[in-house]
C-alpha cells in the first residue's frame, strides 16, 4: 500500500512539473514603456506610457498594463481617437471592497490634461491560489478596463 502512495504521489508531482513548465513557454517577459497602438486604423493613435510605473511596482505588472490598457481604450473609446496615457501608479489590495485594486494616471486628448483613478474590487478564489500570475494579470486587465471607462466618463464620451 505504501509502494502505491508514493508512486502516485511522484505521478502527480511529475505532473505538476509537466504543465508547470509547459504552462511556462506560453508567458512572454513584456517590455514596458511607450507603446502606440492604432486605434481600428481610423487615423487616431493610443499610446501609453507605463514608464513610472516601471518604477513604481516593476514587470511583469507595468507590462500586463501595457498590453491591455491600449486596447480596453480603444473599445471604449472607439476608433479614431488620438490620445496619450501616462500610468502613474497601480496598487492591488487584498480584495473586497475595503482594499480595492487602483490605478492612477494622466490622459492627454486633444491637448487637454485629465488625471484619472479607477477602482476595482477583487474577490479571492481558490483558483487564484493554484494561479496566481494570471490572477494578478487578470486583476490588471480588470483594472484597465475600469480605467478606460472612468476616462470616458470624465470626458463626456
């Protein structure tokens, strides 16, 4: 009996291992920094410029915001807006309401400065417990969204 345990145990640590490193080859390292991303070819560009944030929290955080923010902008906003983002800050909590995920940061659109924060609350999961990168990349995704609408509102859009 005891042969067994330790042999199903080994089978799934190899497992493990297995998808771990096979889970591994697919997240890519993002380069931070300024990144202009056509908005649907409309003649507006949206860049963002997660330099600061660079500083402030590091990759592969300033990254994941780097690759979702262009686009949840450019959903909410529609095409052909010209405009330039800067990310100042990014804080996750610990989850619920009472310590929420936030962003802070400044939009540039036709020459008018709009400082911008937005909020999302965060629920733990078990999942996030087994995964916890794309958890953390998920609540970054969540946050961009949050902040490309709150940008909208504050423009009247």
């Amino acid at each position: 009996m005891l042969g067994n345990l330790l042999t199903r145990r080994a089978a799934l640590v190899g497992f493990a291992a297995f998808a771990a490193a096979g889970l591994a080859g697919c997240n890519t390292t993002p380069s931070a920094g300024i990144q202009p991303m056509a908005a649907s070819g409309l003649g507006g560009a949206i860049s963002v410029d997660t330099t600061p944030l660079v500083a402030y929290v590091g990759n592969p955080t300033a990254g994941w915001v780097q690759q979702s923010l262009p686009g949840a902008l450019a959903q909410v906003l529609g095409p052909g807006t010209a405009l330039h983002v800067r990310i100042d800050t990014l804080y996750l909590g610990n989850g619920g309401p009472g310590d929420p995920d936030r962003m802070r940061g400044v939009a540039v659109l036709g020459g008018r400065t709009i400082n911008v924060r937005a909020v999302s609350t965060y629920f733990p999961t078990p999942t996030d417990q087994a995964l916890p990168e794309q958890a953390l990349q998920s609540r970054v995704q969540a946050l961009s969204v949050a902040f490309a609408y709150r940008l909208k509102r504050k423009i009247g859009a």
